[in-house]
C-alpha cells in the first residue's frame, strides 16, 4: 500500500499542472480563514466534551492553532508537494487476490494538493495504536522515501520526509474536530483523538508548535 501511494505521489510530484489545469492552490489568505472556522470548530468541539478532554490536551489544541500560520506555510509554498488522497486508510484500498502489487486505492472525495506525507500519518498515526505504530512506522517511511526516489523524485530527502510527517500528524488534530462537527459518531473521532495525541507525544511534534 505504502508503495503504491509513493508511486501516485512521485507521479504528480510538483507537477507543473498542479494548481492549474488540476486542482486548487490556497492562499495564505483563505487558510488563515479556514484555519479560523477550525477553531471555532473546536471550542464547540471542547465544550460538547467538558470536562473529557483534559487540561493538557485543551492546551495542545491552543497552541496548535496558535502555531497554524507556521505549519500551513510548508504546504503554501508548494514545492515538494503532490495529489494526495485525503483518505488513505486501508480500508479504501482494493488488494489482488492474486498477491501481486496492482493495488488500487478508491474513495477519492477528498483529493487535494498537498504533502505526501498527509496520507501515510493519516494512514498510519491516525488509525495505529503506539505499539503498532513503533513497530512499522519507521521502516514504512523509509520504504515510502526510497520509492520515492526510485520513482523519479528529486531534492527531498529522507528528513524532510521526516519534518513534513511531523506536521502532518499535528495538521490530523483537526480530524476528531471535523468528524464530530459533521456529525459522525465519537466511536469514530474518539480513537482518531486517542491515536493522535499518542502519535504527537512519541514524534516530539509538539516541538513544531514553538
């Protein structure tokens, strides 16, 4: 799956035709206003939840939004950026009976411009609990780097990779949020919440938020 990603990814990587003929660039302007509509977002989110979201994790939410024009300036510059799937979890992925790599992923709603590594930490540090995550994220990365390259990919290595995997997970706050705002049940975003902040504590992202 992760091979298949890299290979669609370094196929539109900084594609010439991104934000032209396909898909659509944000401004700084627009996503500073819908980064702007996240938080109060959240402050319904938080007061729906009271006292079940923690001190600690009103003040991560804070200071994420605080430090948003930051995070979001990575992606505004587009450079070293691609199609990305918005959905890649493993569910929306069909896998060949027949064990060869002709994976097709479907579900493409979401589809955008933006950092390759939005799809892996959706995929991985969304929905894998700690353990799992420890164990396979790592070497997933460096497959997902190494395919990149092999697909043509130039002049992004290894811990850019890394960086942008960090604010990707940090950007997947928003995930719980927007879930419950469009009212899908917490049995969903309440694991999504879990995961997450897990993911943030073990990459040290809260480092990024200054």
């Amino acid at each position: 799956m992760v091979q298949t990603l890299a290979r669609f990814h370094a196929a539109w990587w900084d594609d010439p035709r991104l934000g032209g003929e396909i898909g659509t660039r944000v401004d700084a302007e627009a996503a500073r206003q819908a980064m702007q509509r996240h938080a109060a977002a959240f402050e319904r989110f938080a007061d729906h939840l009271g006292d079940r979201l923690s001190r600690d994790r009103r003040e991560l939410y804070e200071r994420f939004f605080a430090a948003a024009p930051g995070l979001q300036a990575r992606v505004l510059t587009y450079r070293n950026v691609t199609l990305v799937h918005g959905d890649a979890h493993v569910w929306n992925c069909f896998v060949p009976k027949d064990g060869s790599d002709d994976l097709r992923y479907f579900d493409w709603d979401t589809w955008r411009i933006g950092l390759a590594s939005g799809d892996l930490a959706y995929m991985m540090a969304t929905h894998w609990y700690p353990e799992r995550k420890r164990r396979f994220e790592r070497p997933l990365l460096d497959h997902f780097h190494a395919a990149l390259l092999s697909h043509g990919v130039q002049g992004y290595d290894r811990a850019a990779l890394a960086e942008d995997y960090r604010r990707s997970v940090l950007m997947h706050l928003l995930l719980p949020v927007l879930q419950m705002t469009n009212g899908i049940p917490p049995w969903v975003w309440w694991s999504h919440l879990e995961r997450i902040t897990a993911a943030i504590e073990d990459l040290d992202c809260r480092a990024l938020l200054g």
